[in-house]
C-alpha cells in the first residue's frame, strides 16, 4: 500500500454537522437492525431508490461493491433469488464516500 502525507483538514460548522447526522443515521439504522431481525435489508430495485433519494447516482452501488465497502447477500439458494443488502452498511458507504469528498 502506499504512504500518503497526513493532510490537514479544515471542516466548516456545516460540514461537520452532516458528518454527524450521518454518523448518527449509521447507529440509529444498526441498533434497529439488532432489534428486529430481518429488518433493514433491502433489494437491489430499493437500494436504487434509497439512492436516488440520498441524490447520488444508481451506478455508485455497483462502485461501493467494486470497492468492497458494501456486500450483497442472497436470500436463498436458487440463482434468481433476490440480492439483498444491509441498510446500515449502505448509510457507513455513503458517510465513507462523503468525508472523501470534503
């Protein structure tokens, strides 16, 4: 892996704001998760629609997978059962992808 140079970061009050709206959406999402099993799943057609609710694009998932920050995970054995994926685990991708923006 590559060093990079430790950079300084300098966050407005604003931006610090939605990192921990977004921190706290991430918690919330996986302490409901525990509570309730089977909660927070979501297929891929939902995914796209959380998404395009969050106002990102719907190829971002296909990159959040390439990428490893998300997994799917198949409902049942057969090969057209429904890919399925974590509502807390896109929120923590979308938080990740967003404080690289800054």
């Amino acid at each position: 892996m590559r060093q990079t140079e430790p950079r300084e970061l300098k966050l407005s009050v604003v931006e610090l704001k939605k990192i921990i709206i977004n921190c706290s959406e991430v918690a919330v999402q996986r302490h409901a998760e525990i509570l309730k099993k089977g909660t927070g799943m979501l297929k891929k057609r939902e995914v796209y629609r959380f998404l395009q609710e969050k106002g990102e694009k719907q190829s971002l998932l296909e990159q959040m997978e390439k990428d490893g920050l998300i997994k799917g995970h198949r409902k049942g054995k057969a090969i057209n059962s429904p890919i399925l994926y974590r509502k807390s685990e896109l929120l923590a991708a979308l938080a990740a992808i967003n404080m690289t923006r800054l």
